[in-house]
C-alpha cells in the first residue's frame, strides 16, 4: 500500500508501527452548527480509509474527535441562550446522522474535548516545565521559535504573510509568532471554565487534538487526516507542541482531502455559500448518491460542485442500483477484477479507478451475472454505497399501463404515438428500455 503523505509531498509505502494493526486519528466536527457537504467530505475519505484497510485484513484503532469547546461553540451557545452542552449535544447528534445518512462506520472512539481537559491541562503543563510555553496576560502560549521544523508540514517560512495568518488565528496575543496553549478565563466564556495550576480557564483549539490523540495511541501513531484547510495553522501547531512535548515523531502520515467549490468558490460557512445533505436531498440528491459523486474524484482532487454534474452522478448510482438489483447471488469473486480494485484502492485510494473499474465489470459479458453482483459486493466492502440487499422498486400501475400502451403503439408500427408515451413515461421519472425479452422500466 502507497498514500501520499503531506508532510513529504509523496507517495510512500504504508508500513504500520505495530505490523497487522493501523491507528489512526481524524480531526472531528467542531459542533456549533450543521455539517455542510464540504466538510463531510473529510468524513468519508476517513471512512474509505478505515474500509481499505479492514478489507485487507488490518486491525483498525480508529479516533475521531469531537470539538465541543472553542471560542465558536461558545459564541453561538450566548448567541442562542442556551448551555454549551445544549448546543454542542444538539449538533452532534446531527452529525452522527449524517455520517449515518451517508454510510459512513461510526468511529469506535469519539473523544469529547470537555471530557479531556485534565489530559490537556497536563500537556500545557509539560510544555511549560520544557520552558517551550509561557504565561502571558491573557494565556499560555506555545513559543514556536522553540521548535526548528515549525513550518514544515506547510513548506512556509515565517515571512510576514505567515505572520498575519497567525496573527488573525482568533486570538488576541502578545507575540504574533506564537498560539495559545490556554484561554484565561474571561466573563464572555459564561460557565466555560476549569481549573488548572497556571490559571482558570479553557483549552486552545490545538492542544484538544494533541492530548487526545496521544491519549488514544501514544507518542507517536500511524496516520491523521482532515482537510488541506486544517495543514496550517492547526495541525503545525499539532506537531510543534506534540514533539516538544515528547521528544518523538507524532504522526507518521499525514493525509488530507481537498476542498468542495460551489461556484468556483470555498464552500465555507462564512461566505454562507453551503448545503447540507438536508438543502440538497430536497433537490433529489440524497446522501449515498452524494457519496457516489465523491468517489468519481480522487480525494486530493480539488471539485467542484454543480447541480448538472451531481444530478448526473445521481442518476448513474440509479441505474447501478438497478443493475446490481436485478442480479442474482450465489455467485463467486472474480479474482482478476477482485486483484485490480485493490491495485487500484491501496495506491492512495484511488477511487476514481475503482468506479471505472465497476463499470468496466457491469458491462462485461464474460462474467456470469451471479459472479458479477459478488464481485460488486466485494468492492463495496470499500466504497461504501450499500449495495447489498437492493431491491427492485414496484412500478407504479399507471406507469405500467402507460408502457404497456407503447408496447401495443410500437406493434401497430404507431411511431408518433409510441414516442409520446415514452415522454410521459419519462417525464414521471422512469426510463423505458427495450430489449429482446420486452420493455423494462428502471426510476431515474
């Protein structure tokens, strides 16, 4: 197996800390709000990587965080009136939906940052024992001129374009340089506080991911995932206060997906330019067809969402459920294809390849049609769009009628009238096929 790793701007051959076992830690929600399909898309690359692995027979230790204190959460709980733990209950669970609505496996471990604090309290206590963190008048901060490699992970120099990133970090700090550790307690942080030795108050958005992802696995894990969005500032500063904390490497390999464009812009809740899975199910896209749409390009791939481009993905998920239901089972693996998807998987999830390579297997006529739906079944251990147990949905009567109707039409040599009837048919949603056994309606 090869992934590209971030951090070394290549590929590189995966080779597992512990041989046979796989850990891994995900960057989470930050639950203040509804997901939109920009962010799930971080979601499903983890979950393609969980599925890779555990199909090739890995032990997978999966986390993911949730991120249910920072300066957003607290914000919007005042803006709303209600308890942070109110909030933040109330969009996790609307995140656990949506990973639910788009087939994703529930990761066996999700941390909470407020239950983790001791954890992080301790970090930030190490780092100020190495003299790598200070106190200053409205935190603890992490000095990153401490840590030589500061930047590597982003390939930036600490040039003045650098500098204002950090600086407009969401904190107010003394030295631009550096990024909070701890957050003094304040009156705008209403009940949000604990107590710590160095001062009572809240954790950094940083350390959160830090503290529990070492409490998971240890000193140094295998891989860590989120989006290119996250690389800089976040998970720099990860590794900068991990590896001064430790003295060791923190993460083996780092991946990130790319981002989702609507209208040739950043899909972001600032520009209030999003959807969520519910804005576009009412467009008929529903969550696994969205899934599906995803997969034709390759996570690092930067996309770019349109109603055409996904309403087209929609529809050929339609009829690759409707081929895939009209199967028979009993049949066996073919071990060439079989042999190919996971060429094709293990060299940094390639899922592109892999929808093509289905299509290729739909379209085969040496493959018997029992082995075929097998086959599908086994790259769906993968992909994840839950083709198993389909069944044919019952054709409306009057549909029925109406095609019955143009099959009479079309054995009278009545070619306007079978045309028009075919419209009707396909203006409610159907597609009429012929064959040489009779007429077959499939939904759009």
């Amino acid at each position: 197996m090869q992934f590209y790793n971030t951090l070394t701007r290549q590929k590189e051959e995966f080779k597992p800390i512990t041989p046979g076992v796989v850990s891994m830690y995900h960057c989470g929600p930050t639950v203040y709000g509804y997901a939109h399909i920009g962010n799930v898309r971080a979601f499903i690359l983890d979950d393609i990587l969980r599925r890779t692995f555990e199909h090739l027979g890995y032990e997978v230790r999966q986390v993911m965080n949730i991120t249910d204190v920072d300066d957003k959460t607290i914000r919007r709980s005042l803006d709303e009136g209600i308890k942070l733990s109110e909030l933040t209950a109330k969009y996790e669970k609307a995140f656990l939906d949506d990973l639910a609505a788009l087939n994703v496996k529930k990761p066996p471990q999700l941390p909470r940052a407020t239950e983790n604090v001791e954890l992080m309290i301790k970090l930030i206590q190490t780092l100020l024992d190495k003299g790598v963190a200070y106190k200053g008048s409205d935190g603890i901060y992490f000095s990153i001129n401490k840590y030589e490699k500061y930047g590597d992970l982003a390939k930036i120099s600490l040039g003045n374009e650098t500098r204002e990133r950090i600086k407009n970090d969401e904190y107010d700090k003394e030295n631009p340089q550096d990024f909070a550790l701890w957050k003094f307690y304040t009156e705008n942080d209403g009940d949000v506080v604990w107590d710590a030795s160095f001062g009572k108050g809240r954790p950094g958005w940083h350390i959160e991911c830090s503290a529990m992802s070492m409490n998971a696995f240890g000193e140094t894990f295998d891989i860590h995932t989120g989006g290119v969005d996250l690389i800089f500032p976040h998970h720099e500063n990860e590794i900068a206060q991990s590896e001064m904390a430790t003295g060791k490497t923190f993460v083996n390999l780092w991946m990130h997906n790319n981002f989702i464009l609507v209208d040739d812009k950043k899909m972001s809740k600032s520009l209030q330019n999003f959807y969520t899975l519910a804005d576009i199910a009412k467009n008929g896209i529903e969550p696994l067809a969205y899934r599906y749409w995803l997969l034709t390009a390759h996570y690092r791939t930067l996309v770019n969402f349109t109603w055409e481009a996904s309403l087209g993905a929609r529809n050929a998920f339609e009829k690759l459920k409707s081929f895939v239901a009209e199967l028979p089972d009993g049949g066996k693996v073919d071990i060439a294809y079989k042999a190919e998807f996971e060429s094709f998987i293990s060299d940094d999830l390639d899922t592109p390849r892999v929808i093509a390579l289905l299509w290729e297997l739909v379209r085969d006529p040496e493959v018997l049609p029992e082995n075929k739906k097998t086959t599908i079944l086994c790259f769906d251990e993968v992909l994840g769009l839950n083709l198993k147990n389909l069944h044919l949905e019952e054709i409306p009567k009057d549909i029925m009628e109406l095609a019955k109707k143009r099959e009479a039409a079309r054995e009278k040599r009545n070619w306007r009238l079978s045309d028009e009837l075919r419209r009707n048919i396909e203006a409610r949603g159907y597609e009429l096929k012929d064959t040489e056994d009779g007429f077959k309606i499939i939904k759009k």
